[in-house]
C-alpha cells in the first residue's frame, strides 16, 4: 500500500478488539507504534523526518481475520528487515 492514514499508539501491544474495531470506525488504516514522538524530536534538531512502514500484520481484532500471534510478527519484522535494507 503506498499511502495510508496512520494512528498511532503507545505500545508494544496488541489492539483490543474494541479498539480495532474504534480505529477503522476513524477511517485510520495503520496503526503504528512509532513515528511519534520521534518526528517531534527530529522537527527540533531541525531535521526533516521520512516514515517508512513496514506493516507487520492485520490488526489482531479486525474482524474475520485470524487474531496475529507474536511469532508471527516476528517473522514478517524480519522478513520486512531484508526489504528495508534493499530499499536503502
């Protein structure tokens, strides 16, 4: 996906179904755990930040969807590891 709207909360955690479900009710299609407050602290050194993400997973409480485990995060981090390093 090359574009998206991102949420972002505090982590590392799963979203509860709840929350997931609260999250698209938003129209917010990646939820990330990162990004923020890091662009803040760029923004004052006067850096111009970039976000790459590399989705891990569908969100454990999409509905219809297998809930993710962390195994499974795991190796698609990894997999999304060796793209990273190709993309730079």
């Amino acid at each position: 996906h090359e574009t998206g709207t991102i949420v972002v909360i505090q982590g590392p955690r799963f979203s509860t179904r709840s929350e997931s479900k609260w999250f698209r009710d938003q129209g917010w299609e990646v939820i990330n755990m990162t990004q923020y407050p890091e662009v803040h602290l760029v923004k004052e050194l006067e850096m111009d930040p970039v976000n790459i993400s590399l989705i891990t997973d569908y969100d454990t409480g999409v509905e219809g969807i297998e809930p993710v485990s962390h195994e499974e995060v795991i190796r698609v981090f990894t997999e999304n590891n060796h793209k990273l390093r190709a993309l730079l």
